[in-house]
C-alpha cells in the first residue's frame, strides 16, 4: 500500500492519497486540489517539498509493463512538480529513472514509454491532470488490483527510494536518495534542477540497512549517513563518496533512527536506545537525559524537524517532543546546548508510529504524518 507522506507549505498541505496528491488549504480546510497519479505508478514511497518551498519531489514505483499493472519495475523513479503557487501546481519532470542513471552515473534519465520529461499541466481539469475539488477527498483515478495481485506484490522484496533530502543552499539543486531493498542500500546525490538530470555522486552499501542521508546546511558536498551500525560523515569528490577521516570515530555499534544538521558545524543522531549524541565540530557528546526524558527507552526517535528555535522529534509509539537552544530557554544551567521542554502524546497518534513531520515556513504549523 502507499506509505503516507507530506509537506507543509504556509497554507498548502501535501499529502498523498492512493493515486491523488492532495493539496489542502490550511486556511480553507474544506478547499483541496487534487494531482491525479497515472495507473501505472503502483505507489508513491515518499515526498520531499524544497527548503525554499517551490519545489516538490515525489519518489515513486512503477509497474513493469503499463498495460498489464500485475509485476514491478526494478527501477525506482522521481517526478518533480513546481508548487510556487499551490493552487496551480505543474508537473516539470515525470518518472526519472533513478536507478538506471545510478547505474552509470553521469548518464541522463529517460522516462519510461518514450515520455517526454519536461510536462507542464495547470489545474481546472482532470485531464491536465490536476482538478479542484471544494468537499471531501474522493476516491478513483487508478485502475483498481484485486487482493490476491496486491498481496503479491507486497511480499516481494523490490528496490525503492525510502527517503530524500534537499540541499540547502541557493537552489537547492541536488537531493540525496536513499535506495534499498531491505538488504542492500544505496545513497545518490542527483542534480536534479538541471535541464539535464545527473547523478553527482553514487555509493553502494552492500548488506546495509541506511536510514536516512543529508546535506550539510552550508556546504553541498559534505553529507551525514545513518542507519543499523552505521553513522558517518563524508565529502563527495569526483563522483564518489571519500570518509571524513579528521572527524573523531563514532560508535559503529548502535542503531542510529534519526539524525539532523543543527547548523554547519553541529549533527545530531538518535539511537534505537533513545539515547542522543550530538557531533559539535569534531567533539562528540552523548547527552545524559532520554530523548523523550523518560526513564524507560521503549519508544525510539523516528523522525525529526527543526525550527528557528530548535527541534521537534517523534517516536514509533506516536509520541512528540519539543527542545530548544539553552539561551532561547534562558537556561542557566550551561551543561547542553539544548533543553527538553515538554511532551505530548495525542490521542490520535497513541501506539501509531509517526512517518514524518513537517513545520510551515511561517513556523506556527506542524503536519505530522501517521
């Protein structure tokens, strides 16, 4: 089934539903519009709306012949939609082969069936592929599967982009996918505002289970990996991806959940444990306190979003918690660069695992996806 996703704009909300994209409008709740997916994309895995806000990247998986819909491609695919104004949303690239340009890096992409990758659309029509809709999300739009070919389809173990992230400076112009199977994984970094997508850098991780893969916040060739025994720190050069070395030696031995770039110099991880380490220039520091400050480690950081102010984290048993810098906080304590403020647990996320959060750019919402 599609994993839900979303993204958070100051007034529009993302999210994905079976072959829809809906956009709601924070302000208007009853107001959405809607971008058909075609029937061929079997799922949309994840959404990833650019740091500046104009763009959205939608990961996707296709079936492997358009007309049977029963078997799944190998390869993993990305479209890209311009959403400055999401009440006019357009498709500016559709199904880049993500893994056949990983496979020779530095090759451009073809979209499946001779499709042209640049395509525009406006909304007012289904048949552009976009239409508004003032009620409730309706349901259609795909060619419907029966259980039995549904059921298959989602036992067997197939290759697809489990998370994304943008650069954060200028443009934004390159992403880094994670790619994996369940056994082996594979980080890309694209070029994907180009007219002709590339891949920038490619790294296999062979029997590795990789989490999740950013960029640091003022430098776009230097990125942060984490995964099960895995957190490093590496620079991208000539296409490949080249270990830190000056950087101190962190733990290979704990599940790392999560991670984030505070600033330039600072990275924070997670550990299936609860337990939090920052990384502050080449000192590492593993705080005392829970992630959730509670004495017990049953619930693990699975997703994290930072604001102005701090940070905001989630756990796999719908659980949420706020920390902020010491000197916003006016701490006297001076032991951590950040406090715990509180934590809550709504009564619609109890016992969910929490798949991602996202706050406006005006920072006074937070979509939380479960």
């Amino acid at each position: 089934m599609p994993l839900p996703a979303l993204a958070l704009l100051t007034r529009g909300l993302f999210s994905n539903l079976g072959h829809h994209i809906a956009i709601r409008n924070i302000l208007a709740p009853h107001r959405m519009i809607f971008i058909t997916i075609p029937d061929y994309v079997y799922q949309i895995t994840v959404m990833k709306l650019s740091p500046n806000k104009k763009y959205l990247l939608v990961a996707e998986q296709l079936y492997k012949d358009s007309n049977s819909l029963k078997e799944l491609s190998q390869n993993c695919y990305l479209s890209v939609y311009d959403v400055k104004n999401s009440d006019n949303p357009k498709l500016l690239k559709a199904h880049i082969n993500v893994s056949e340009m990983a496979a020779s890096t530095g090759n451009t992409a073809q979209a499946p069936g001779g499709e042209k990758l640049h395509v525009s659309g406006t909304a007012g029509t289904k048949d552009s592929g976009f239409y508004t809709n003032t009620g409730s999300a309706v349901a259609g739009g795909a060619a419907a599967m029966n259980n039995t070919n549904q059921n298959t389809l989602e036992s067997q173990q197939h290759k697809k982009i489990t998370q994304m992230s943008f650069s954060e400076t200028g443009s934004c112009k390159y992403v880094s996918l994670i790619i994996t199977d369940g056994v082996d994984s594979k980080v890309v970094v694209l070029d994907w505002i180009s007219i002709n997508t590339k891949v920038e850098a490619a790294m296999d991780c062979p029997k590795q289970i990789i989490h999740k893969a950013t960029f640091n916040p003022k430098d776009d060739t230097k990125l942060c990996t984490t995964g099960v025994n895995h957190w490093k720190v590496w620079k991208t050069v000539d296409g490949s991806f080249k270990q830190m070395s000056q950087l101190p030696r962190m733990n290979q031995n704990h599940h790392y959940t999560e991670h984030c770039w505070l600033d330039k110099n600072k990275l924070i991880s997670f550990t299936m444990d609860g337990e939090m380490y920052f990384l502050i220039d080449e000192d590492v520091k593993k705080l005392d306190q829970n992630a959730f400050n509670v004495d017990d480690n049953i619930s693990h950081v699975v997703t994290i979003e930072k604001f102005d102010k701090g940070f905001y984290i989630a756990s796999d048993q719908g659980e949420m918690a706020m920390w902020v810098k010491s000197e916003e906080n006016n701490s006297t304590s001076g032991n951590q660069l950040y406090d715990f403020i509180r934590r809550w647990q709504p009564p619609a996320t109890k016992g969910h695992k929490v798949l991602g959060m996202s706050v406006s750019s005006s920072q006074e919402y937070l979509a939380v996806a479960f």
